[in-house]
C-alpha cells in the first residue's frame, strides 16, 4: 500500500477563465465539494494516509480552504512553488522532491479519481514507474498520448501520432522502489537544463521510459474524469454526484 501521495495544483486554469480569475482550479465546485477535496476523499479511501499538495496560484485561498479539512485519515502538507506563473507542472515536481521519499503517487490537480481507480493504482507491481491509461477510440491534440507495448510505456506526449497512440494518461502515477530515486533525480537533472522550466513532468517520464521500468496500468471502463475547459465541468459534475 502506497501511503503518500503528491498533488500538484498550482496551477490557475486560464482555459476556465473567466470562472478562474479569482480562484484557482481546484477550488472549482462539484456537487457541493471542491475538486481538490474530491481528490483528498478518494485517496483517503484508497488508503493513503499523507498528501503533499503543490500550491501556487492563489495559495493563501487554498491554504485556507485546506486547513478547514478535519480528516483524521490524512495528513496534509502544503509546498508552495512560487514559480507556478513561468514554469509548468514540473517546476511543481522539482519544488516537491524532498518529500519524495519512499514510495509515492502523483496525482495531476485537475484529475478527478474514483476510489475504485486510487485501489487499482495501489495494488503490487514490478514496475518502478506506473503510468494509469484509459482506452478509446481516439485521441486528440490535447490528450497526453501514450504508446505502449504490452503493459511496458514506450513514449508519452501530446505531439505522439495516431499510429503511435494506444492510450492516454490520466495524470497519476506510482513510483516504487528504484522508482522514486530514478524520477527525483531525472527531475533535479532536467530543472538544471535551460529548458527545464517549460516541460511538464511527464516529458521526464518519456526520458526515462527506454530504461524500460516504465510501465502502464490500464483503467479502462472505470469513472474519472479532467477539468479542462469548461463543459468538462458538467462532466465532472455528473461523476462527482454518483459519490455524493
């Protein structure tokens, strides 16, 4: 069982302004819950029992939002990335990778999980990297396309071609084992590189992935579900009101 887990939410959501202009996207409501609480519930379910939440726009409303979550199952931590405006999501992973110490899961902020996926993420695997995909019929420009061969990641990024793409990522991984030094460290390295500050941390995971301890695991008919744009928020909506 993975006890700890990485939420990175320190993004704003510019593609739902004017809705986030001044709040930022996982304090967006579904069915009566913010998204980032969402996210707490279903891994406290999945039994983690910490959560290191990356924080960056507006962090004081999150903080507070955060230190009003009285749930004896989790211990939450705040990590503020005082980069979020000119570094994407892997500055929040370079930001967080003191606390990655043991076995952990990552989870994207804008990800929402059923608890049925967080159990299916934390069941034993040989693979020190763990990328979650879904399945369908097609994939467009804007999905974090992967191509896999068998169950073993082979490469992942939104630029991958139709012929290549066989899944796509949902935003939540595991690292076991060898794992978690190997993406730390790739992190540190890839931060220290001009370019650093523009990727997103799965462009890391697609470095790593001809190692050959990158593997997948498939989700495929299970409940999640991307806030986005807009109309992904009626989407999300309609998922989070079957947990209510």
């Amino acid at each position: 069982m993975i006890e700890h887990a990485i939420l990175l939410s320190a993004g704003q959501g510019s593609r739902l302004l004017p809705l986030t202009a001044e709040r930022p996207k996982c304090l967006i409501d579904c069915s009566g819950k913010s998204l980032i609480e969402w996210q707490i519930e279903m891994l406290a379910r999945g039994g983690v029992k910490r959560i290191d939440v990356v924080t960056g726009f507006m962090t004081d409303m999150v903080e507070e939002h955060l230190a009003a979550i009285r749930d004896p199952r989790v211990d939450i931590s705040i990590r503020f990335n005082p980069f979020y405006k000119v570094a994407d999501n892997l500055g929040s992973c370079w930001i967080a990778r003191e606390a990655m110490r043991g076995d952990f899961l990552i989870l994207n902020g804008d990800t929402l999980v059923s608890e049925e996926i967080v159990r299916k993420v934390q069941q034993p695997s040989d693979w020190p990297v763990a990328v979650t995909v879904d399945v369908k019929d097609a994939y467009d420009s804007d999905d974090m396309k992967v191509e896999r061969e068998g169950e073993r990641l082979v490469h992942i990024g939104k630029t991958l071609t139709a012929q290549q793409s066989n899944a796509e990522s949902i935003g939540f991984l595991a690292f076991r084992g060898e794992g978690v030094e190997l993406f730390r460290e790739t992190v540190r390295q890839a931060m220290r590189t001009p370019e650093g500050v523009q990727h997103w941390y799965l462009k890391v995971i697609d470095s790593i992935a001809p190692t050959g301890k990158v593997g997948t695991v498939s989700i495929e008919g299970m409940d999640w579900a991307e806030v986005d744009f807009l109309n992904d928020i009626e989407i999300a909506t309609k998922l989070t009101d079957t947990w209510v």
